[in-house]
C-alpha cells in the first residue's frame, strides 16, 4: 500500500512537473514576444525621432535603429525559440545583450 502510494505520488509529480516546464515555455514565449514588440516601437520611435536631424551621426542611428526594427520584426519566431532554448532569462538587460548581440552577428554575416 505505501509503495503503491510513493509510486502514485512520483507520477503525479512527473506530470506536474512536465506541465509547469510546458506552461513556463508558453509564458517565455508570450514574455518575449511582447519585449520584441516593445524593443520594435523604441527602435522605430528613435529612427522617427532624430529623422529630423540631419548630422552624420544622427543619421547613422536612424539607419541602424531601423535596421535593428527591421531584423527583429523578420526573426521574431527565430529569436523567441532560440532565447528559450539558451535560457536568456527575464531581465532586460539580458534579453537587450541577446538581441543586439544577434543582430550584430547578422549584420556580420552579410558583410
């Protein structure tokens, strides 16, 4: 009877414990993608706000504030699985390191 009952109480804690990690995901998920819609409103604000200054410089990150809206816009998918699968984590500056480093390694690539 107790066997029965410590073997019951393992799956059950199997089962809870397979549900948390599946529902955990869809969180992430849902976490990530409103953090990308956010970091794409920022990027495309600043690209819209400095569009009136003509100065290299500032024309130099409206360029790139685009781009970056542009890339994360096109990866979304791409970029939330592979943040859940390297467990990138919740804080901000970790999911801003993660993304500007990804773009940087596409912007890399196409050089």
């Amino acid at each position: 009877m107790k066997k029965t009952a410590i073997i019951l109480m393992i799956v059950i804690g199997i089962f809870a414990v397979a549900n948390t990690s599946s529902a955990g995901d869809s969180e992430l998920e849902a976490y990530y993608n409103d953090y990308l819609t956010m970091k794409i409103n920022k990027c495309d604000q600043t690209a819209h706000v400095f569009s009136v200054c003509y100065n290299t410089c500032m024309y130099e990150l409206i360029q790139m504030r685009a781009a970056q809206a542009e890339f994360y816009e096109k990866n979304r998918d791409g970029l939330v699985k592979t943040m859940i699968l390297n467990k990138v984590g919740t804080r901000p500056d970790q999911i801003d390191y993660f993304l500007m480093s990804q773009f940087k390694n596409r912007l890399a690539q196409k050089n």
